[in-house]
C-alpha cells in the first residue's frame, strides 16, 4: 500500500511540474522592446550637429530628429541601437557631446522617433572635405 501512494504522488508531482511547464512564458521568445512591420520600414540617413543627449532617458536630438538608444525587432531578428566611432567600434553613448558631429543611419520608429546606428566623427573633422577618410557607419546588424 505504501508503494501504490509513492507512486501516486510522484505522478502528482510530474504532473504539476509538467502544467507549470507548459503555463510559463518563454523568456528567450519574449520580446517587450518596440516591433517593426518590414513592410514599412523608412530609413533615416543624417549628417549633423548632436544638439541633445539625454544619458538619464537614453536618446540624443540629432538635426531635431530623437534618437532613441533601445532595441527593436524587424521581421524576428532583434537589433539594438549602438554609437561607434570612425573607426566603427562600438564606443559608450555617454561619449557623445552636444555640438558633437555625427553620421546617424536608422530606420523610424512607429512613434516617429529613430534607431540604428550613431557613429561619432572626431573633433575638427569637416564632413564635406574629409568625408572620404571617415569611415561610413556600418549596417544594422541582428544582435541575435
């Protein structure tokens, strides 16, 4: 009799292992940044002056264009925001000053802000004459 009732409680306890299982969200598939519809993508090339960086919020105003630092999901594959250097090494936001001159290539966002990539050109680099020194930003690539 004691065998029967281990038995029963070792089903009971797959059981409730296995319906926990099963009700528990996937962490890897959960996704909560912003999604983009591949087919309305518009992308986003600027030349310009920073003219804001917000550290605290995560974005810059680039040409009175918001530039938000954040990850978003195009057809599956997730992206993520980065700000490189002319070299194309990925440098920290808080690198970026006001008045700093940057290449910006993104993609809008549904809420009519930009993503993708920030790269910073050093200082007394004029853009029109030694544009073809810098490197240019990179393309987005899927961080997954």
């Amino acid at each position: 009799m004691k065998r029967s009732k281990i038995y029963i409680n070792i089903i009971w306890v797959w059981i409730i292992i296995g319906i926990g299982g099963l009700l528990c969200p996937n962490p890897a598939g959960a996704f909560s940044g912003i999604t983009i519809d591949p087919d309305r993508i518009e992308f986003i090339e600027l030349d310009a002056d920073v003219m804001e960086v917000n550290v605290a919020k995560a974005y810059l105003v680039v040409a009175e264009e918001k530039f938000l630092i954040t990850d978003f999901k195009i057809a599956g594959k997730i992206y993520q925001s980065s700000v490189v250097d002319a070299e194309g090494k990925v440098i920290s936001f808080k690198s970026l000053k006001k008045g700093q001159r940057v290449i910006v290539k993104g993609i809008k966002l549904p809420n009519e802000n930009i993503a993708g990539l920030v790269q910073k050109i050093p200082h007394g680099k004029n853009v029109g004459k030694d544009y073809r020194f810098m490197q240019k930003a990179d393309s987005l690539r899927p961080v997954n």
